[in-house]
C-alpha cells in the first residue's frame, strides 16, 4: 500500500484554505458595498471622515449590517446595563 505524497496533501489542503479564505473576502466585501449610509437606530446621515469612522459602532448579525451613531450606541448600552 503506498503512502499518499505528503507534497499533494499540503497542496489540497493550501487550496481549499485559500477557497475558503476567498469567499469570506468577498462575502465582506459585498457587505461593506452595502453598508448602510446612515444610523440604523435614529437616521442620523453617516458622514464619512476620520471621526466618525472612530466613534461610530458597526454591528453583523447573520449577514446583516447596521451602523449606530455614538448618542444610540450609549442608549444601547444603558439599556443593557439596566436589564
């Protein structure tokens, strides 16, 4: 019985990596061109500058972005404290 070259293992296992890694790119990147322009929570427009891309909170849940603004994100926070 012959042992599988261990060269061919590593090189199926490298490409089936490099799939995987590929697909979440992508998957991320559709994410982000589909981005909300604004709070999710008050409507408060996003403007995109150095600022705001510090203090502004981005949530994923199953696939789905929301974007919430400082004043909600501290709403949000108390009301979790509170429960």
């Amino acid at each position: 019985m012959r042992r599988p070259k261990l060269r061919k293992v590593n090189t199926a296992k490298r490409k089936k990596e490099r799939k995987a890694t590929e697909a979440a790119l992508r998957q991320a990147t559709s994410m982000m061109l589909d981005m909300p322009t604004g709070c999710t929570a008050c409507e408060k427009p996003f403007d995109r500058n150095q600022e705001t891309v510090k203090t502004w909170q981005v949530i994923v849940k199953e696939n789905k972005m929301s974007l919430t603004c400082p004043e909600c994100w501290d709403m949000i926070l108390e009301e979790d404290h509170e429960d």
